[in-house]
C-alpha cells in the first residue's frame, strides 16, 4: 500500500479509525459477546442471591441492572487501547496527520458500538426477568442509551491513562469507578422512579448535560493521556 | 514578581524556604489546635440539641474543609504542573494527595461517629455529604494508585495531573447528584444567609481549629513538598552538596 | 469527671479526638519517614558513584 499524497480529510481519519475496530471486532465476536454474556450473568446472581421473591427483585431491579451494565461496560474498556498498543497501531495514530481527539472520539464510538448498545439493547430483556413494570421497561433502554455513552467517553480517559501498565486492568476499575458514580447515580434513580409512576425527565435531562459534557471533554483528555503513556 | 516565581521555582531555593517556614507554620498550627481543643471540649457549653455531641464538629468540620482544600490544590497544581510544566507544582500535586486522604479519612470517620448519637447509626446513606466525602477518599486513592503504577517520575506526574483534572471537573457533579439522591441532614452549619448559626463561646474554638487545622495542614505539605523535590532532584549537584554538608 | 463523661457521649466524643491526635501524629511520622527515605536513597546513590 502506498501511502497517500494528499491527506484525507477529517472525516475520511474517523470512518477509517471506527470501520477497523468494528471490522476487527467481527472478525472476533468473543471480544463483543463477552462483556454481554457477563452482564447478563451478573444480573442473574442477584436474584440467586437474594431469593425469588418477586416484590423484592422488582425493587432491586433498576440498580442490578445498571451496575451490571456498568462492570461489564468496565470489562470491556480495558482492551480498547491495548491491542493496539501491543501490536503498534496506537503508534501509528499518535504519529499521524489528524488530529488525535477525532481518533479518539472514532474508537469511543466503535467501543460503545460494541459494547454499550448491546446493553442498552439487552436491558429490557433482563428487565422482564426481574418482574419491572412497563414504565420502568421504557425508561431503561433512555437512561442506559444516555448513560452507556458517558461511559464509554469517560472509561477511555482511564483507559488512555493505565495503558501499557502492569495489572492496568483492576487500577482502570479504581480510577474511573468514583468518576462514573454521577451516571450511576441519576441512571439507576431516575429508573427506579419511574417504577412509581415519576417523570424520568429529571434524570434523563442530567445524563444527556453529562453525555455533552463528556463528549466535549472527554477526547482531549484521552489524547492528553495517551500521548503521556506512550513516551 | 516574576523573578519572586522563578527563584521560588528553584528547588535549592524553595527547598530551604520551605526548610525555615516549616516551623513556623507547626508551631503556629499546634498552638491553636491545642487551644482549640481544649476550650472546646471544656469551655464552650453543650449544645440545646445535640449535647455534647456537638464538640465532635470541632475535629470534623476542619476535617472536612481540608479534605476538599487538599483536592482543590492537587487540581490546581496538576493542571499549572502539566500547562508550564513546572517541576515543583506537580511536587505539590504529589505531596498534597496523601495529606488530602488522610483528612478525608479522618472527616468520614469522626462524620460517623458524630452520626451514630445522631441518627442512631454509623452510617447514613441518606447523608450526602458523608456519602460525597466516601467517594472523594476513592478519588484520592485512585490517583495515588496510578501515581505508584509508574514508575517514570515524569510520566507519573503527568498521567496524575490529567487524571487530577478530569477529577475536578467530577467532583461538583458528584456533589450535585449525591446531593440530588438524598437529602436528609442538618444543613450547613456555618455558612447561611441569615449569619452563623453558631456564635460566641462555641464559634472561637471552631475558628481556631479551622486555622489551626489549615496550618498544621501547611506545615505537614511543606514538609512533604520539601522530599518530593529532593526525590526529583536527586541527581543534580544541590542534592549531593546538601548531603554532604549535613544540613537537611 | 462530668468533664469526661460529656454528657451521655463520653465515648463518641474522645474516641472522634483521640483519632484525630492519631492522624496528626500520623502524617507527622509519615512525612518525616518519606524524608528520610529520600535523604537515604540519595546518600546511597552517592557512595555508589564514588566507589566506581
């Protein structure tokens, strides 16, 4: 492949960043099914744990589910720079041309892709299984759509930071566990009430500041990150 | 001015200021601790509600105010440290963030302990500012975890300060959400638009604890500032020379 | 001795200073340890260098 002479342009830089990882994730499904099969099994614990009784279940439905979605989203963050730190193509993004932030919002984009939607869309499955009214089925997929996002934006920053580094994997957990407790907080709340008939509005207008928040932000960091790991 | 900055910059230089202002800041520190403390826990009278309970707000409100002082300046100095690159503000970041989860221990602990007369528990979810104090003691721990996993001290400082800024911007968010999620607690104490809700006898003490506590606090990241620099200049010839001459 | 017992909250109110004295003390003792360790890491680097 000869390298082009004109450079592509700032769009042609982010298709080509989200189409590799997309493209390399379907040539191995494990990778995208895994941190699936981890919330649902997560989400199954708690009933065994806790006991059938359906009233209860129904209580604890909204926060087990977004805690099992927020570890396994953990799960996932960690190989989403260190595959290609291992084999170098991470290099070759901080050498070339475009600008870094646009890269990195490319790879956020396919790792919630790949990870944060399949949650938003396997909730109300899980939903059901934990008895969860109507109202609660709807406002899950909203406030997880919002939520998984932020995630995705904010993970990557610890990501970038703990790439490269010896057990980065529990230290990622640590450092962005505290950070994501706002997400957690209004996206597990605002389902929970609207179990009791309450607006969810409230909750979804905080993720959707939050989600702008972090999508402005969040890139710079990342790129500020990964250009201090990989010196 | 500038000159003032950059001589202070210079570690040799700020090294034996902070060498001389360390006594100073302890002593002053102490004095009004033990002051503090004592007409406190003596003098001032019990409260009409709380009883005696209320002298615990003598150790945890400076606790707390100093715990999130110390996250402020670890902020503030990560983000000069990483935008001038000035070796010495990221010395005050990485001095400053054991000191920060020390008082954020200490404001959780006697938070709780203060609670448990209270609300008849030693632990109340339904507390935000406890809840936000838990979750600024993680913060502090995941910065002093990413800090210890490097071993490049440059690398360090800097990887910590942006994880320091994304920190900051968080954590009024948290407070807000914490804050939204629950709210069961006396509201703030001091502060309030119609004046300090406590006055004479049982405010002095509390003054001087806050002063106190601050210059304790000052004395404790001089100190601390103080062999972070040294650590970072440990090869250049001020270093060695220091040792040699004996004086520390 | 009523000074002591604080009313019914002897406990909780010693205990809350009693920590505090600890964690005072404590990042007193830590910080002068870290010196220390610095002041000695440096010495040894010193004699290492002037060995070769």
């Amino acid at each position: 492949m000869t390298p082009p002479l004109s450079m592509p342009g700032l769009w042609q830089g982010f298709a080509a960043v989200l189409r590799r990882d997309l493209l390399l994730a379907w040539k191995r499904p494990g990778d995208v099914l895994n941190p699936l099969v981890f919330f649902a099994i997560v989400s199954t614990l708690f009933p065994l744990a806790i006991g059938p009784d359906a009233e209860q279940l129904r209580v604890i439905g909204p926060g087990v589910v977004w805690v099992a979605a927020l570890l396994a989203t953990m799960l996932s963050l960690n190989s989403l720079f260190s595959n290609d730190f291992e084999d170098g193509s991470l290099e070759q993004m901080l050498l070339s041309p475009q600008p870094l932030p646009l890269l990195v919002l490319a790879k956020s984009t396919a790792h919630w892709l790949l990870s944060g939607l399949p949650l938003v869309l396997a909730a109300p499955v899980i939903g059901m299984s934990f008895n969860l009214p109507v109202s609660t089925q709807m406002a899950m997929p909203v406030t997880l759509l919002l939520g998984t996002i932020s995630l995705s934006l904010i993970g990557s920053v610890g990501a970038a930071l703990t790439v490269g580094l010896h057990r980065g994997n529990a230290l990622l957990s640590l450092l962005i566990l505290p950070l994501a407790m706002p997400v957690l907080i209004f996206g597990a709340r605002s389902s929970a009430l609207s179990a009791a008939g309450d607006s969810i509005a409230a909750g979804a207008y905080f993720l959707g500041a939050y989600c702008m928040l972090s999508l402005t932000l969040a890139p710079f960091a990342t790129a500020a990150a990964l250009r201090i790991s990989n010196e | 001015m500038w000159t003032f900055f950059h001589k202070l910059a210079s570690p040799p230089h700020f090294y034996s200021l902070a060498g001389r202002m360390t006594p100073w800041f302890a002593i002053s520190g102490t004095l009004l601790i033990v002051y503090g403390t004592i007409s406190g826990l003596f003098l001032a009278p019990a409260d009409y509600q709380q009883g005696d309970a209320f002298r615990i707000i003598y150790v945890h409100v400076p606790a707390a105010y100093l715990s999130m002082m110390g996250y402020s300046i670890m902020a503030i100095s990560a983000g000069i440290g990483l935008i001038w690159r000035m070796k010495l503000a990221h010395a005050v970041a990485a001095g400053v963030a054991p000191l920060g989860a020390w008082f954020t221990f200490l404001a959780l602990v006697t938070g709780s302990i203060w609670g448990r007369p209270m609300w008849g528990t030693w632990w109340e979810w339904g507390d935000p500012r406890l809840t936000s104090e838990l979750i600024l003691l993680f913060l502090y721990f995941g910065y002093m975890a990413l800090r210890a996993s490097i071993d490049d001290v440059s690398k360090a400082d800097r990887a910590s300060a942006v994880l320091a800024l994304v920190g900051a911007v968080n954590v009024p968010i948290i407070h807000f959400s914490v804050e939204w999620w629950s709210s069961l607690h006396q509201g703030p104490t001091l502060i309030r638009a119609e004046g300090p809700a406590i006055d004479g006898p049982m405010l002095y003490p509390l003054l001087a604890m806050i002063f106190g506590f601050t210059l304790f606090f000052g004395a404790l990241l001089l100190m601390r500032v103080k062999s972070e620099v040294l650590f970072r200049e440990r090869r250049s010839k001020w270093a060695r020379r220091l040792l040699s001459d004996g004086a520390h | 001795m009523d000074l002591l017992s604080m009313g019914k909250y002897g406990f909780y109110v010693w205990t809350s200073f009693a920590l505090t004295g600890f964690v005072l003390t404590a990042c007193v003792v830590q910080a002068k340890r870290r010196h220390r360790k610095v002041l000695h890491d440096i010495a040894r680097q010193h004699q290492i260098m002037e060995s070769e």
